[in-house]
C-alpha cells in the first residue's frame, strides 16, 4: 500500500473524510483509512485468519467481480486508470440510444455543450494512458462530487480543473451514471439517488464475499482523485510558468530600452566632447536620459525581484509535481 499511502499524503482531510465514512474508518488518518479499505473484501468469517489486500488484489478482486479482464503485469496506476473506464464503459454500454440521447440531452441542459457531453462517452473508446482533455476531468469531477454527495461531505470540485463552470452542474446527471447505470435509469431524482445507495451501502455487510459497494465507491474516489490532484498540479506548473515567460518578456523589453538608452547616453557624451558650446543643452538631455534610466532601473529590479521569487516558486511546485508522478510511476 506505500503507493496509496504516499497518493492520499496530497489529500485534504475534507477528501481523506469521504474515504473514512465510506470504509468505516473510525478517524481520517491514512493508516485508518488504509486498513479498514484493505479489509473491505475479506471475509468477515474467515477474513481474521487472512492477511489484508493489497490495493492491486483490491482492483483485481473488483475487476473479477464485474467481469472485466485484469492485467496482473500492468503498474498498479495503469491497472487502475484501466478498471477505471472499463467500468464507466460498462455503465455506457448498458444504455439504450435513446437513453444516452437523453443523457446527453440532461447534460446540454445543465451547462455542457453537444461536442463536451459526446467528449466524455468517448473515453471509452480510448485506453487509459491515452485519456486527457476536457472529458475524463468532467467524468472525474462527476465522480468524486457524487461520492462526496453521497456521504454527506462537500468538495469545491471547480477548483481542481479550473475547466468549466459546468462541471459543477454534470456533478448531478453524470454522477447517477458513473455510479451506476440502473440507479441513474431507475430514480428521478438525485435525492433519490442518495437514499437508495446510502440504504444500499450502509446495510449488512456480505458475511463471505466482502462488501463490493463499499470497496468499489472508494476505488472510483481514489482513482478520480488522482486524476484531478495530477491536473491540479500540472495546472498550478503552467500557470506560473506562463507568468515566469510574462516577467521574462518584460526583462527583455526593459534591458532593451536601457540598452538604447545608454546608446543615446554614450552618443551625448561624445558630442559634450566635440562641441563644448553646446555644453549646456547636451547636459540638459543628459539629465534627462538618465532619470529615464534610473526609473527603467527601478522597474528591471523589481521585476528581476519577481523573477527570482517566481523561479523560486516553480522550483518547490516542480518538486511536489515530480515527487506525485514518482509515486505513480512505482
């Protein structure tokens, strides 16, 4: 479990307490979390005598569950990312055209557009490694609010993508669907939703087989998470990157004016030598030059100053981003 562990080190506590409510944990401490999440499937009779999971037993035991082939060699990230789709591509694959006509339909309503509802049915087409864009934000979004929704805790989700406004309001049509495509067909509402499911996942617990509904709502929590934290961070690197090459651009503009400037200076300088009747006036224009250089100067220190802090910045954000993409590549 050391990759999870080091993966929910980036969660807030907000986001470790939907991962405890859904497994029972009594508090959100990582190690809690971990352990009660790496029981969920075991036995309650035999489990004792058994050693907890591991996340990739977790992944491979949900995958048999719902029929899906499992890779055993793939990284534990890309097992992840892959039972990810395949499970939304099953939810998909269940609907009728007309049913999906009408999803993307509830979808246009709520704020998305025709080619951003099509977007997100197309991951499925698509491997894991390949999936990117507007599409898997809004379908991981959909999935971390409807999960938080689901226990009683709220997320700002806007703030992970940064993509759309509308991603808040595909949180309720596409978060039916992600959870499940029966629920999604059966209910009107999404109220609704939460009863049935919250009824369903907090009843008695599978004696032999383990608890499914559990284990499965947080392994969509815990895979729509690092999706949206690897987005944060990429996001909060380009973002500072893009006002390092604005301050780099207004060095260069900045240098390039000083550099004329001190042109024109040298140039007055050679004419107070050459013409002493005309002392006065080229004194004058020197003055004057130079004031202009001192208050470039001003400006080019203060944003050298801004440069430095920035770089410094971008250093620890490249770190963090570095560390993160580590983790998943273990």
């Amino acid at each position: 479990m050391n990759n999870l562990q080091s993966s929910l080190a980036f969660f807030t506590a907000d986001e470790l307490s939907v991962l405890q409510k859904i497994v029972k944990s009594d508090t959100n401490a990582k190690e809690a979390i971990i352990y009660k999440f790496e029981r969920l499937l075991l036995s309650s009779i035999w489990g004792v005598f058994i050693k907890n999971d591991s996340y990739k037993d977790i992944l491979e035991k949900i995958a048999k569950k719902n029929d899906i082939e499992f890779y055993k060699n793939k990284a534990e990230v890309a097992s992840e990312r892959d039972l990810y789709f395949k499970l939304f591509k099953r939810e998909i694959d269940q609907m009728q055209p007309k049913e999906l006509e009408a999803f993307y339909l509830n979808l246009e309503k709520q704020g998305l557009t025709r080619a951003q509802a099509t977007s997100i049915s197309g991951l499925v087409t698509i491997g894991a490694a390949q999936a990117s864009g507007f599409g898997v934000y809004v379908l991981a979004s959909s999935t971390v609010g409807a999960i938080a929704s689901l226990v009683g805790v709220t997320l700002p989700f806007a703030f992970y993508t940064g993509l759309s406004t509308a991603i808040s309001y595909a949180i309720g049509p596409l978060g039916l669907l992600v959870l499940g495509y029966s629920a999604y067909k059966n209910i009107k509402s999404f109220d609704d939703f939460v009863d049935i499911v919250a009824n369903t996942v907090s009843g008695i617990k599978k004696a032999f087989v383990g608890d499914y509904e559990r284990a499965t709502l947080a392994f969509k929590f815990i895979a729509s998470m690092r999706f949206l934290l690897e987005a944060k961070f990429e996001k909060e690197v380009e973002d500072t990157n893009s006002k390092l090459k604005e301050f780099d651009e207004i060095s260069a503009k900045l240098n390039e004016q000083t550099a004329t400037n001190t042109a024109e200076l040298k140039g007055i300088y050679n004419q107070i030598y050459q013409l002493e009747e005309q002392l006065k006036a080229l004194n004058s224009q020197k003055a004057t030059v130079n004031f202009k250089n001192k208050e470039l100067q001003i400006k080019l220190d203060d944003n050298n100053s801004k440069t430095v802090e920035l770089k410094n910045v971008l250093y620890a954000q490249t770190k963090k981003t570095n560390d993160f993409k580590e983790i998943l590549l273990k």
